[in-house]
C-alpha cells in the first residue's frame, strides 16, 4: 500500500525531482504518511509528508450504496483542501516549536497531496502506542517494534522509545511555547491539539503540526489570512470519511462542544488532557466518547466522570506531584478564565527543576551574555550524569555543537560534548553522525594556517588530543585516518610547545588505529621533522620518547630488554616501524643531536635499547656501539645514568660476541681449527741448506754412525740402545706394540734423590725435557764435513795410518743412582779420573770435546778438516766444559757438531798418543764401566791423566774446577 502511495507520485513533480524517498514508512501523523527523503543536491536529510486519496474511499466503502457520486466528491474535495490548509499554515507559521516547511505542498497524479519537512522520527501518538504495545508485551524486548529506522548506511535498526519524566517536560515545554506563539503572536487557535498533532524531530524536540482546524478565535484583532472554521460543521463527524480527517472529541475542549465559543483557552484545556494521557495507562485522553457528541455531553454531565483532583483526574497512574497540584486544576477547570496561559503553564511549578531549566536555558542560549555562557558550559558538564540518554543525544549534544560557531566557546563546548559521548550507549553512533564532521570542519576545512597563533583554536586542539582516546574507540580506522589524523597532524604543527606536546604524548593512543603503511609514510616524516628542527629541550625529549613508541617500545619507564616474549611481540607489532627505517632514520637522527643535555642523553639511551633488539648485529657493532660510547662519556652525565649506558653497552657488546660466535660455528661445522692453519698464506717457502734435513737417513744409520758399526737395514733400531731393559720397561713391552727405549741423555727418573741433587746442581738455569721418540720421524743426516768420526792425523806431509775410533757402550752409563755426566764432579768414593789430552809431533791428538745438557753426552766428535792440518801445540791443558748456551735438550735427539779448542791453551803428548794411547783410554773407559757409567769413566781418565802433570802436592779437582781455573 504505501509503495502504491509513492507509484502515485506525479513523475513530473518537483519534490520526485529532486528528493530521493525511501520506501521505509517512518511514522504516522493523521491522514499523513511520513517517509525519510535526501536532497540529491545535498544530501541532507528530510521528511515527506504524502496524502494518499484512496484512504477516503477505503472510509466510504461501508456506504456506498447510500452515497451518491455527487456528494462523495464533495466530501473528498473538502477533506483536500482542509489539508491543504495544514500544509500551507505551516508555511506561513516560523517558530522553533512548530514543525518546519521546506518544501510547499504539491498536488499528486493520482490526486493525493505531499510536502517535505525537517525531519522527523516519529509522531507522538506514534510513541504513546508503541509504549503501550511494550507494556503490554512485557516490558523492552517483549514486542518487536513496527517503527524501524534505516541507517545512512543501510543498516536496520529498531528505533529508539524513551518517554520518561524529563522528555515528558521537555516537550511540553516546547508544545506550549508553540501554543504561546499561536495565541501570542499568530492570533490563532490551533483547535485540534492531539497526540497526532505532535511531531517528534531528529533531535527530540516536540513540534506542533496538525493545523488543518486552526482559526482566528473570536473576537480577534490580530489580522491573520487564514480563514476561520465553522464549528457547526467540525464538530459533527461525518461517517463518510476517516476519523483521522475528523475533529477528535477526545481532546476537545468543553469551550467548542457545550459552549460552541472558539478561544484560546480552549487549546489549554486540550493541553491539560494531554499531560494526564502521556501518564496515563494506556496512554489515552480520560475523556473517551467515540467520536460521539452526545457521549461527551454525558460525560460533563457527571461530576465523577470529568477528570478531577479527588478522582486523580481519571489516570490509572499517579500524577507528579507539581502537575496534579499546582498545574492540571488550572487547566481543566470548566470556566476559561479560570485557566492559566501559555506562558504561565511555562513557569509552573512543574518545571521548576535544574535539568529542565538547563533545557530552557540552552534553547535561548544565543540571546545570553559571553560570560553567561562560559558558566554555564562551565556547570554543565556537572550536571549532564542526570539527564537521560536520548535527551543528551538528541538535544543537548546537538544544540551545543551549533554553537560551535562561536570561537571563544569551542574548548567549553567540546568538554561537554566529549564528556556526553562518554556517557552514552551509542557514543560511537553518535560521535560519527554529529561530532567528527564538525571537528573536521572547524579545525581543518575552514582552519587557518598552523603557523598563525590563535589561542581559541589551540585551546579546542588541546581538547581533541585530550581526548583521543575516546575518540579511537568511537571510530574505525579509516575514519580516523580522514578524519582525526589531519587534525592530529595540526596539532603537531603548531607554534605552541605545550600543544606538540601533547601531541608526542598521545602516540600510543593513536598508533593502534593507524596502519603501518600510514605510520611509516605519513606520521613518522612528520615527527622526525619536528624532533630535527626543534630547540626545545622538552620537545627533544618528547620527541625521542616518541620514537620508543613508534619502534614499539612501551615507553620511557621500560627498559626494553626484559624478555624474549616481550622482544618478540614488540617486535612484530604491527603499529611499530620496520628494521630498515629504524636503523636508517632514526639512529642518524639521534647521532645529529648536538646538546649533551642528561636529560636528553637518557632519553636517547631508551630508543638504542628498543633499535638494540631488533637492529642487525654488524650495525650494532659498527653504528650503535660507537655511538653508545660517545654518549655514555658526556662528563654532565651522574653515576646513575653512566651505569645505565654501561649496562647497554655491555648488553649489546654481549649479543654481538654471541652472534658472531654462533655464525662462526655454523661456517665451520662446529669443529675447532688451529690458529696456526689461518696462517698458511704466509709460508714462503725455506731456502735449500738454510734449515738441518735428514736427507733420507734412518735413526739405524745414526746409530751405526755413532757406534762406529755399519748400518744394518732389517734390524729394529730400538733393540741396540739397551741390552738389558728394565722391569718397568719390559712390562711396558707387553701392553705397548713398540718398547720404550732408556738413553745415557735422558732424564733420570725422579724417585732418586742423587740423580735429582746431581741434576739440580749442574744444569743451573737449563731444564732438559725427556724426548718422546713416538713423536720423532726418522732422519737421515746428510754427508757433510762433520759427518766422519774424529781421526788424528800428523802434521807431517806423508799420510799415517789412521787408528780405529774407539767404542763406547752409552747405554750402559744409564745407572739410576748416578748422572751420567761427563762434567760432573767425581764423587768420594769414585777413583780421580785422569782428563788428559795429550799429543805428539807425529801424531797429535784430536781437539775435540762433548757439550751436553746434564743427562747426556757426546754424540760425536769430529774435526774439521781445517782443524786436521793446522798443527797442534804440544801444550797440554785439562778442563770440564759445562753445555754450550743453546745447546739441544734431551728431546732435541742425536746432533753431532766439531770443536775448536779454546783460545789459550795448549796440549801436551805425553801420557797418551798414538794408537796406543787412544785404546788405552777405550780399556780405562771399560774397566771403570761397572761403577759410576761412561761419564764418570771418561772423568776418571781425563782425571788421571792430569795427575801426572801436577805437583804432587796439589789436591786434584773436578772438571768444572778447572774450568772456572782456566777462564
């Protein structure tokens, strides 16, 4: 039926030009159907009144047969232009209580009529019914609403019902200042006051419509262009057309029914009747006569039937005190002189309250004084907890953002309106409908340049940002990226510190709603230009807690190091900036910071911490660490904020040592590589004949060599060292595959305490270290000048013949109780050895003598062949020699090597020459070779020999004697 209604509508109208009506029936008011319409143009909401022709022949369809087509137009026709009265009464009717015409009546193609008005929700009787139908249900919820409203966006939603006291109040209020402009003013009777005849608007405010009985009163002497009515002819319904075209009785006023006298008065009497049924329960008039005349006559026939104090004015709820005592017997009282006007019903005890005088205030709030309306923005806010929702939604929040016009007032009003959406259910619906669009308008659309001071509008910026909180959870994120984030951004251009500020500080508010993409490309260029151009010390500070944030750090009191989970999740927060712009924008820009202020310093240190985490180990190294130390050596530093540098420095040192160790480990497969080997790339090579070479020569070689045997291949060079190998060792040969052999050089072991005494005495300040021939790879010497044993020869032109070298047995020598030493200092118990060289002028003697570190001897002795020709003093001299410095260790294996005898000295030949000589020297070292070994064999002899040098009254002395005699 109601798409019908609109199909009805002329194509060529202009209201169907340039409006687009929404199918969805809004409300009800009388004959008229109200439907949400937009302005193509604009987009502003309206409403559209339609009057479909055909609901009178609906009426009339029960007298059909009885009504001639004649009569039926008439009655049709009348009924048209009754409403046409309405609509154009509105037109010449302005006032804020009664309902506003935007678009003049229009004549439809199917004869029916419409208009467009500011937009309504719905009609009061509307309200009244839909309260019934919920009392009647149950309460809230027990019926679903017929009344749906549409969203802008196309969202369905059930329309908000709230009728208590204070909406009760506030819309009388409003309903008899329009009444007063009626009688006042206008010089008209509305005649018809109703529930149908209340209008309720977007916000909340009640208007009067319904004009289509309004009339002069009479007499009158205000001129009016409307024409009079007859109320022979209202007041007597006509069955041939709707009761909502119709007089309605219930709400009449004795004054036109008994009286037949047209006043003013008699709006106040219908007045009254409705206070009692927005109380009453159902919502309905006490007088109830169905449309009848006589039926209302009856019921003032009858004192217990009129509404009166002593029957509670027939309300089946009790009344409020002020309107059942001091208000409603003044308005239902039979006499019209009896009974108050208008502007007197407006100051009744019944609206003597703060919230409704706050109402009445605001609505003439335009009229008052600046300082009137800074105090009263400044209680409001105190009292706005009283008020009902739907009355802050719909009245207060609305008329105080209108007054946002007035610059001086914008951060009072936005306290209030902030604080508001703070109370309400549907903040978020409310913020974004009438809040955020004005926002946008004042401090964006039309504001000034960010760099011009205005202290009214950095007052209303200080509010916004204040309040961001509230704001973020009202909105999504595109709409504050739209919407807010330019105001945002305003708010960090301006001139004023303590506005930047509070900007920097709101941070973590704002970045959750934000994208990265919008936090990488727009907000941070814009904080990182402040941060640089400011000279501010404060702003500094706030700028660098403000990169903790944006790095998603959780603040200047958090150390950013307390957890892996912590790390982890900061880290990968979406509202925190990435690695790259971490490290190539921020630490620059704390490495161009030029003061040295603590203050400053320490809040520099929280952003390195937080980049610490997630910046690359070799940046950490090459870039923050350096830069740490810098910093962390500012002498204005105090003990305190030096540690704390220290402590990251340390932390960071730690996490670059264990990453690079850990990759180091992964390259290498975990093995552990020489130092050595990484040197490999400076070997060069030796030079042939600067090192000493085996050239292929075997340890059996060397000891053929050294024994004066020849060499044999195929036998163990191990098995000739010792011929009678000791327990230890022979057990030893058992578990292990190859024996340990025991050498005349070697250390001997330490259980003997003269072996130690005899070893400490004479190494001094050499330590010998016992070879390990596992460790030894045979060597072949090569054929050099020192290799031939030591052969005499004369000084003579004509070759002599050479002797055999004598034999020594050296492992014989190794005794456990004794060194063998041929330095060593014989013992009492031991025989003087004779240590004689002695030489002949045919045959000399070889000039040669062993250097061994105490637990060896000789391993050759040679001259050279220089030596052999030169010829030899007949001097003879004896000495002991202690090692040569740098001579080999015991680990340092076989050496042979020749000497020159000392400077100074000169060898006799007698005692010892010739062959003769020599083996008898070998006999002397064999025969002594049971007691102390080869060395003391050796001193002996050397010993001996130099006794027959000696006068016999000299005591005879030890090698090393004779050796610190003769130096």
């Amino acid at each position: 039926m109601f798409a019908n209604a609109l199909k009805s509508i002329g194509a060529s109208s202009n209201i169907n030009t340039n409006y687009s009506i929404s199918s969805t029936l809004t409300a009800t008011a009388g004959p008229w159907k109200i439907y949400s319409a937009k302005r193509k143009a604009t987009g502003k909401e309206y409403s559209v009144f339609v009057f479909d022709k055909k609901t009178l022949d609906a009426g009339n369809n029960g007298l059909g047969g009885r009504q001639s087509a004649s009569s039926q137009k008439r009655v049709v026709e009348e009924v048209v232009e009754r409403l046409k009265k309405e609509a154009s009464s509105l037109a010449r009717l302005r006032h804020p209580g009664v309902l506003e015409l935007v678009e003049p009546v229009e004549e439809t193609r199917g004869g029916g009529l419409q208009f467009v008005a500011e937009p309504v929700t719905a009609s009061l009787s509307g309200l009244l019914q839909e309260k019934d139908d919920q009392e009647r249900g149950g309460g809230f919820g027990g019926r679903s609403s017929r009344y749906v409203t549409e969203d802008a966006n196309g969202t369905r939603r059930r329309r908000e019902l709230e009728i208590d006291e204070l909406e009760i109040q506030k819309g009388l209020l409003q309903v008899s200042k329009a009444l007063e402009f009626l009688h006042d003013n206008a010089g008209l009777v509305h005649g018809n006051l109703t529930p149908d005849a209340i209008l309720v608007n977007a916000k909340s405010d009640w208007k009067l419509s319904g004009l289509a009985f309004c009339s002069p009163p009479e007499p009158s002497t205000i001129p009016t262009t409307i024409q009079p009515i007859i109320l022979g002819e209202v007041l007597n319904p006509d069955p041939r057309i709707p009761r909502t075209v119709q007089l309605n009785l219930d709400y009449a006023s004795p004054d036109f029914v008994l009286d037949n006298n047209l006043t003013t008065f008699a709006d106040m009497f219908s007045l009254g009747l409705l206070c009692i049924a927005l109380y009453n329960s159902p919502h309905r008039s006490p007088i109830e006569c169905n449309t009848s005349i006589s039926a209302y006559k009856r019921v003032f026939q009858s004192s217990q039937s009129v509404p009166t104090a002593t029957n509670n004015y027939l309300s089946s709820r009790p009344l409020p005190k002020e309107l059942g005592q001091h208000v409603l017997p003044r308005l239902l009282t039979r006499r019209p002189a009896q009974r108050m006007t208008a502007k007197e019903f407006q100051e009744s005890e019944y609206f003597n309250n703060v919230l409704i005088s706050t109402i009445r205030f605001l609505e003439g709030f335009p009229a008052k004084t600046p300082n009137e309306k800074q105090q009263f923005l400044r209680g409001l806010i105190k009292v706005l907890p009283n008020f009902p929702k739907s009355v802050m939604e719909k009245k207060l929040l609305p008329a105080l953002l209108e007054e946002l016009k007035d610059k001086e007032l914008i951060s009072l009003i936005l306290h209030n309106a902030f604080k508001i959406i703070g109370l309400l259910p549907a903040g978020r619906r409310a913020f974004n409908e009438k809040v955020r669009p004005k926002l946008k308008e004042i401090f964006v659309t039309n504001a000034k340049q960010p760099q011009e001071k205005d202290a009214n509008r950095d007052a209303g910026l200080m509010i916004v940002i204040e309040q961001l909180s509230v704001i973020a959870s009202n909105c999504n994120g595109k709409e504050f990226k739209d919407d807010i984030l330019p105001i945002f951004y305003t708010a960090l251009e301006s001139p004023t510190p303590s506005l930047i500020n509070a900007a920097l500080t709101s941070l973590p508010v704002v970045l959750p709603v934000l994208d990265f993409s919008t936090i990488k490309g727009e907000l941070f260029p814009v904080i990182a230009t402040i941060f640089s151009k400011t000279n501010s010390l404060a702003i500094k500070v706030r700028g660098l807690e403000a990169f903790v944030t944006l790095c998603g750090g959780a603040g200047s009191g958090d150390d950013g190091l307390d957890g892996l989970a912590t790390e982890q999740k900061k880290a990968t927060s979406s509202t925190a900036l990435d690695k790259f712009t971490m490290q190539e924008k921020i630490i620059p820009l704390i490495k161009a910071i030029k003061t040295r202020e603590p203050a400053v310093m320490m809040a520099a240190l929280n952003v390195l911490k937080v980049v610490g985490r997630v910046a690359d180990g070799d940046f950490v190294a090459l870039e923050m660490l350096p830069l740490l130390w810098s910093m962390s050596l500012n002498p204005q530093l105090n003990l305190r904020e030096f540690q704390a540098f220290m402590e990251l420095i340390k932390s960071l040192s730690s996490r670059v040592e264990d990453e690079q160790t850990k990759k180091l480990q992964e390259l290498t497969g975990g093995a552990v590589t020489s130092p050595g080997l990484k040197d490999d790339f400076l070997s060069f090579g030796a030079i042939a004949g600067s090192s000493l070479e085996a050239n292929g020569t075997s340890e059996t070689d060397f000891e053929a060599l050294v024994k004066g045997r020849a060499s044999t291949t195929n036998t163990n060079p191990l098995d000739s060292w010792d011929t009678k190998p000791s327990a230890a060792s022979s057990s030893s040969s058992v578990r292990n595959s190859t024996p340990t052999p025991t050498f005349s050089w070697s250390t001997p072991p330490v259980s003997s305490p003269v072996a130690t005494s005899h070893l400490k005495a004479q190494t001094g300040g050499f330590r010998t270290v016992t070879p390990d021939l596992a460790a030894i790879q045979p060597m072949a010497p090569t054929i050099t000048q020192f290799s031939q044993p030591l052969q005499p020869q004369s000084n003579t032109t004509s070759p002599q013949p050479q002797p055999q070298p004598a034999s020594f047995n050296w492992s014989s020598a190794s005794s456990a109780t004794t060194p063998s030493n041929i330095w060593a200092t014989p013992s009492a118990s031991a025989q003087p050895a004779s240590n004689v060289w002695a030489s002949s002028t045919t045959q000399p003697s070889p000039n040669a003598w062993a250097s061994q570190p105490s637990t060896s001897a000789f391993s050759s002795l040679s001259l050279n062949q220089q030596q052999q020709q030169r010829p030899q003093p007949t001097t003879s001299s004896s000495f002991a020699l202690p090692p040569p410095p740098g001579a080999p260790s015991a680990s340092s294996g076989n050496s042979g090597f020749s000497l020159s005898r000392p400077p100074g000295t000169s060898f006799t030949t007698s005692g010892l020459g010739g062959t003769s000589n020599m083996n008898s020297l070998a006999s002397l070292g064999a025969a002594n070779r049971t007691g102390t070994g080869m060395g003391m064999s050796m001193n002996s002899m050397m010993g001996g020999m130099s006794q027959q040098q000696k006068p016999p009254q000299q005591q005879p002395k030890g090698g090393l004697d004779k050796y610190e005699s003769l130096l």
